[in-house]
C-alpha cells in the first residue's frame, strides 16, 4: 500500500517544475508565434539542439567553477555509462552545433533563433523555475557592433510586439586585453573588504571575481557602489566597439541605462553584455517593486576558442519565455491572446444525429469551418445555452428529423432566425453567412427565453 504522504507526492509535479495548460499556452505559443515571425523576417534561421548534452562540453565551456556548473547543472549517468546534462542554457549547444555542421564555411554570418526548454537547479521562486523555456538568437562569425546592436534591436523589437514594457541596461566587460587588468583592480579593492563579503562573494572572489559586482546581498550591494568600474579600464579597441553599440542605440532611438555592474559570470563572454528588466510593481504595501530580468545575453568571442579551437565572434542572448508569459498576465489585456472561439456551434439530439454530426464535422474541418460543440450532451437548452456562452453566432441543429432526412438547422444566434437546409447546401450557405456577419464580440449572447426555447 502506497502510503497517504507518498501518494500525494506521486501526483504533483517535482519543485521547480509545472504542467502548463492551455490556458498557459495559448499565451506560450502567441509569444512564441510573434518572437519568431520576427526572427525570421530579420534572417535567422530555426534550429533545433538536443535537450541534454555530454556534460563535458559545458563543463569545457564554462569552467569548473562557476555557479551554474557547481550547483545548477543536472548531470546524469546513461544506461550505456555516458556522462550527460540537461542542458542549462543554449549558447553552448549552439556554438557546438556550429562547428559539427561546418557552419564555419556557409557566409559568415549565421544567424540562428531557437526555443525550448533548459533546466537549471535554482530554488524556486516567483519567475524562477528548475524548467524553463528559452528563446534564443545568436549571431556567429561577426565581431562588428552591428552584430550586437541588431541582437540588441530583436530583444526590443519582440518585448514591444509583445506589448511589454521592459529597461534595457548594457554595460562592457572588456576583452582579453583589458579585463585582466580590471580583474586586478577589482581584487585588490575586494581584498581589503574580504571580511565584510557573504558566504557566496567569498568564494567567488577566489574563483570568479566579476560575479562580485552580481551579488543581491545588502553588504555586497553596498560594496560595489565604491568598486573600480570596467569602463574606467577599457582598452581602445574595446572602447570603439562599446560607442559604435551606443551610436547604434541612438540610431535606432533604443533607450537604454548603463548599468557598470551588469555582467556575465562566464569566462568565454566579452564586450557588450545587456540585460532587459521589467519592474513589476508590489502586490502590497509591505512588500517592494521586483525586478525581473526578462531577458539578456551579450558577446561570446572566446567561446569558439574554448570549443572548437577557432575563433569565432558571436553574440546572442535570450529572452524566458515564462517570465515574459507571467508579465504579461499581470498587465495586459489578454483577450488577444486567448485566440477567437469558432463562430459556429453544433448540436446535436439523439443518437442518429451524433453519428450524423461526427460524419458532418469531418467535412466542416475540410472546408474550413471551425466548430465547437459537445457531443456528450442531449438536451437542446443545454447546448443552446452552452453555444451561447461560448459567443457563437450561428449554431446548427441536427435532431432526429433532420438526422433522417438529410437536413440541418442553421440558427442565427442574435436574431433567432432559423432556416433548414440539405446537409449537402449547409457549408456553401454558412461560408456566405460568415463572410456577410461582422465577427462578433465574442460577448455571451443573451439567455434563451422559454418562449424561445419551445419555438425550437
Ligand atoms: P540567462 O541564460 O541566465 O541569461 O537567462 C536568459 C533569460 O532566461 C532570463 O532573462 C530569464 O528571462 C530566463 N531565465 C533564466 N533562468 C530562469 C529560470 N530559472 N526560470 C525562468 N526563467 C529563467
């Protein structure tokens, strides 16, 4: 016997991760939709990587010690004794991907867009999920600061197709060059703070210096405010690219706030990092506006190297296509979202007239025609009223008479008026009636009177 408690944990999903629902995906799949019409339209191309990964091309990636290798990524043994991981974020399997197709010898650059899931094990919280879905562009074999600034420009095009008003925040983390010599700084400034650090920036400081600037914690939030800034330290190079990305921001009247502490933690990232914020204001009085990052991405010119041994400038980023569904939820209007129920509504009485109505539905999908209907009910009112609830504006009635002679009912819903026809005229006629009605409001129509009810 299955115990009580253990029952009740076989039927939830485990921490960090959720069903998502048609309710949910409809507003999935229309961000999805827009984010990717846009894409494609500015040139990327759709690709596709595995869900999990050998684990050693991230840990090749991304260092033995940051954040997300030591405690996000989830590894996992094979049957066959293969050292895999689910993958985490979806830069890495691009660039992989890039070199396993040769994408090096296709015109420089290539431009490619992704979505799907990634899996990271981080507490979770509002916006924070152990799955999530990410939407990716990156663009491969490109150093100029156009590269930057058309990824840049895709984040804001898609956040303002989506209706959502999100700050970007840029910032540079240098080069090769340059950012040893901050690191220097930024170390030596820590050092003489070392004891004031929490548990994490302690750690970090030895392993990963530049994540200081990232920490949340108040004393750390605190230090930061006097530490050396990267922009102090920029060598030439790096200085001309970060204004020619600004130059375009103006351009392209993107507005922006530099944001000196905005960075990256992995290595094989440089130059122009950017992040988009949304501001979700507090739902009571006590608690503060949360910010949410909604998307964010920056530069990887070192990752080629690490990977392929070649190098290849790249720039990318993506947006989570969760927290921008839950933005949107809490301040949009979502009836665009939700797609239009079909206009028509079938009904059916008695078993003859479902077999007819199953037959029938086959041909209104082949000509087009979405139906709703319920099938399982029996009684005229309740579908009347079921078809009035859902907004149809016209309805078609099978009973059993009909059922025999080979005819329906077409029912306009607003004026009640009703006019039989052979199953035969039933599509051509409701294609014309549907082309002549101004698509409804969606509104519930009006109840059905008794009077109404027994003219049926
Ligand atoms: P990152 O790869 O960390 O730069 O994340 C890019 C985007 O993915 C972020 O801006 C978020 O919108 C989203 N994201 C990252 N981590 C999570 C998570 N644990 N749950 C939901 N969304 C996430």
């Amino acid at each position: 016997m299955l115990s009580k408690q253990f029952k009740k944990e076989l039927l939830k999903t485990p921490r960090g991760t959720r069903d998502l629902l048609e309710s949910d995906l409809v507003i999935f799949d229309e961000i999805k939709k827009r984010a990717e019409e846009l894409a494609r339209y500015y040139g990327y191309h759709k690709i596709q990587t595995p869900a999990f990964e050998h684990a050693d091309l991230f840990l090749a990636a991304l260092g033995d010690t940051t954040d997300m290798v030591e405690k996000q990524m989830y590894t996992f043994r094979s049957r066959g004794g293969d050292h895999l991981v689910l993958r985490p974020e979806k830069t890495v399997p691009t660039m992989r991907a890039y070199f396993e197709h040769g994408m090096q010898s296709e015109p420089q650059p290539v431009m490619v867009y992704s979505v799907g899931s990634c899996f990271r094990h981080e507490s979770p919280q509002k916006g924070r999920f152990r799955e999530f879905t990410q939407f990716d562009l990156d663009i491969l074999g490109e150093d100029l600061a156009v590269a930057d600034a058309t990824t840049i420009r895709m984040f804001n095009l898609i956040f303002k197709e989506i209706k959502i008003d999100a700050t970007l925040e840029l910032n540079t983390i240098g080069d090769k060059e340059c950012r040893p010599i901050y690191r220097k700084e930024l170390v030596a400034y820590y050092r003489k703070h070392f004891n004031q650090l929490c548990k994490d920036c302690k750690r970090r400081y030895k392993e990963n210096p530049l994540r200081l600037l990232d920490c949340k914690e108040p004393t750390c939030a605190e230090l930061k405010q006097k530490a050396p800034q990267m922009i102090e330290y920029l060598c030439d190079e790096c200085k001309k690219h970060f204004k020619s990305v600004l130059e375009f921001m103006d351009t392209l009247e993107i507005s922006y706030r530099l944001n000196p502490y905005l960075v990256r933690g992995l290595d094989y990232y440089s130059r122009t990092v950017f992040e988009f914020i949304v501001t979700i204001p507090p739902e009571n009085e006590k608690e503060p506006a949360r910010r949410l990052e909604v998307g964010g991405g920056g530069r990887y010119d070192y990752l080629g190297d690490v990977l392929g041994g070649r190098h290849v400038p790249a720039v990318g980023g993506a947006f989570g296509v969760d927290r921008v569904a839950e933005v949107l939820r809490q301040s949009a209007d979502l009836e665009e979202y939700k797609g239009q129920p079909p206009r028509v509504f079938l009904i059916q009485l008695g078993d003859a007239a479902k077999k007819k109505s199953l037959y029938l539905m086959e041909e209104f999908r082949k000509a087009k025609i979405p139906l709703s209907q319920s099938l399982s009910k029996d009684s005229i009112r309740g579908q009347l009223r079921i078809a009035s609830k859902v907004g149809a504006d016209f309805s078609l009635i099978i009973g059993q008479k009909e059922a025999m002679d080979g005819t329906v009912i077409i029912r306009d819903m607003d004026s009640g008026m009703q006019e039989s026809l052979p199953f035969a005229k039933v599509i051509e006629r409701l294609h014309s009636k549907l082309k002549s009605v101004p698509f409804s409001k969606r509104m519930p129509k009006a109840e059905f009177s008794e009077e109404d009810l027994n003219q049926l």
